[in-house]
C-alpha cells in the first residue's frame, strides 16, 4: 500500500514542478543599463587612447546580452561616438567636454566593444574602433564659408605650428614646450587666407631662456614629474599677417589605477633649422586630416567562444529594425480604424544626443 501512494506521488511530482520563468525582455538601445555599459565603455575607449581627442556618446546603435550563467553576462555594444574639443591628455572630465559642431567639420567614432558583466560589475573584454571626418560636402553645404580640414602634414599646417611654438618659447618665462603631436587643422581661404591649428606640447627640463643657449640638451621630463598642454594658434597670411597664440598646461597628472597614461604620445615633425620636434616617432596620422581612433584590446578572460564581434545576429538586426521603422512610417500613411495603437518603435538603434552625421 505504501510503495502504491508513492508511486502516485511521484507520477504526479512533475504537475506541480514550477514553471519556468519567462526569459526576460531584450534590452532597448536607451534602457538605463544600456546607456551605463556604454558609459563604461567609452571612458575605457578614451582611457586607451594614445593619440587625438576625447569622443562623447552620440548614440547606441546595438545591444545584445548573453547570458553566461548566475550573475554573468557577455554584452555586445555597437556604439556612435563624436570627437570633443578634448585632447586625451586633457584632464578635463569628459562630461564638461563640448562636442564639435557640425560646421567645425566633426569627427564621428564607430566602435564595437565586448564587456562583461558579473556579479554587477563592469569590465571590457575586447573593443575596436575607428573614425572618420564628415565629408567635405556635407559641411560646405551647410556652411560654404566654414574652413575644413586640412592634412596635418600640411606644408601651411606644419609652419603654422612652428611659428606658433617658437612664438610661444620666445615670449615665456617659464619652461621650454616641445611639440608632442598636431591633433588638428583647419585652412580658410575666404575672405582671408588663415590657417587654425591645435596641437599638444609637453614641458622640458628647460626654462625658455636657458633654451636659447642649448636647445639640445632641454629634454621632456619624467613620467613622475611630466606636464602636459595644449596649444591653439591662428596664423593669418592674407590680406595682412598676424599671429594669434595660446597654450596652455595641464600640471602633472596621476593616472588611475591600471590606467595606461602616455608619456609621450605623439606626432611629431621636423624641419630644417626648426627645433619643434619632441623626439618620437611619427604617427600614423600624418596625411590624414585626423587622428583615427584605433582601438584594439583582448583580455585573457574573454572565451574563446565568444568572438570580440557582434554575432551574425546581432549585426543583422540593425538591418532588420532600420526595416521595421520604414514599416511603420509607411504603414502611418493608411488611414486607420479609431482607437488603432501603432506598434512601439524598435528598442534600437538608440536616441541621436547630439546630430548624426
């Protein structure tokens, strides 16, 4: 009789089992731990920059979470990023960064990059990134008077910039600034020729005036001791000449933990009879008219697994959810019945914050 009443129990064990739960919804582009992962992931992008400028969140093209288990989950970003007016060395928060305008011929980022979340803490796996400058045309049509611009290997760039730091060292009394790299230039032509040039400069172990007797031996200082700046100049060249400069230094900064710092990052350029170089290699950036930001990292935790790129899937439902939206747009020109609801829009690509380009 016994053996018969557990029999029964257990033929019906499994009808009260729980069910189980639904897998939760899908994240949106514009979902609040979205826009936090995105956060996080361009302060690492801006943190492993060595060259250039900061890049601010423009919007969130994709999302995708994979769930490894507990507490434990792989997310696939696909992020727009703009170029500030920030240089990387810039201790600047990034939040007080302004964004270039359009008209100031913007830079645009587009960046994947594979994190992990565990036990509800943060971490990048894999990123790569690359940029671009908006098309010439797009700026001219909007402004045909905007100067654009320019190759910072520039014949007018480069002497720009020598003036302007030769300019600065001769009137300083305090430390010899080096070149470190040119991050950016713009040429006018109309009405009058000038040329705008920003650039990065590191303080030597040099006054000014003790340069003038032996440049040579004026040398960058230390990692622990290092003082970084930036400076902007304006050299106008037609009708009349004129030269316009300011630079500025940061003071020494201590970087984060475990946060890569460049001591001397740089594009660098020499020319006869003009002492502006710091020394180092040039960047990859010369012939361009802008830094590309290269981003390229693998932690030894990601699995080999899971690819440091969106999954098939993932990179088809950009597609898919661009179809959708033209779907729904047409679908608003039928007339429809009173009390129609139209479906909500797709949870991505994400909110424009500043202009797309």
């Amino acid at each position: 009789m016994k053996a018969l009443v557990a029999l029964i129990l257990l033929v019906q064990l499994p009808i009260h089992q729980a069910v189980p739960a639904a897998p939760p919804a899908p994240l949106g582009c514009d979902d609040p731990e979205s826009e936090a992962a995105a956060e996080f992931a361009v302060n690492y992008i801006n943190g492993h920059s060595h060259h250039g400028y900061k890049f601010a969140l423009n919007r969130i093209d994709n999302i995708r979470v994979l769930s490894q288990g507990l507490n434990n989950d792989i997310i696939f970003l696909e992020l727009d990023l703009l170029e500030t007016a920030c240089h990387i060395l810039s201790p600047t928060p990034l939040a007080n960064c302004t964004v270039r305008s359009f008209t100031q011929h913007a830079v645009e980022g587009d960046c994947d990059v594979k994190l992990q979340k565990r036990d509800g803490k943060l971490s990048v796996l894999a990123s790569k990134c690359h940029s671009h400058a908006d098309s010439s045309e797009d700026v001219l049509q909007l402004c045909p008077d905007c100067p654009l611009l320019a190759s910072l290997n520039n014949t007018d760039v480069l002497t720009t910039v020598t003036a302007a730091l030769n300019d600065h060292n001769s009137k300083t009394a305090d430390a010899y600034l080096r070149l470190l790299e040119i991050g950016r230039a713009r040429i006018q032509y109309h009405p009058a020729h000038s040329v705008s040039v920003e650039f990065a400069v590191a303080a030597t172990n040099c006054s000014a005036e003790e340069a003038k007797n032996n440049v040579e031996a004026c040398q960058l200082l230390p990692s622990d001791q290092s003082n970084f700046g930036f400076c902007t100049a304006i050299r106008v060249t037609r009708p009349s000449e004129d030269l316009r400069v300011d630079c500025q230094l940061y003071g020494h900064q201590v970087p984060p933990p475990d946060t890569p710092f460049p001591s001397a990052p740089g594009v660098t350029y020499s020319q006869p009879g003009q002492d502006t170089s710091a020394g180092l290699v040039p960047s990859a950036a010369q012939g361009f008219t802008n830094h590309n930001l290269r981003v390229s990292h693998n932690n030894p935790v990601a699995s080999e697994s899971s690819s440091s790129e969106f999954p098939t899937s993932v990179l088809s439902a950009k597609s898919v959810a661009k179809r959708a939206v033209a779907e729904v747009a047409q679908h608003d020109k039928v007339p429809r019945p009173v009390g129609f609801v139209p479906p909500p829009p797709p949870p991505c690509p994400g909110k424009i914050r500043h202009f797309k380009i």
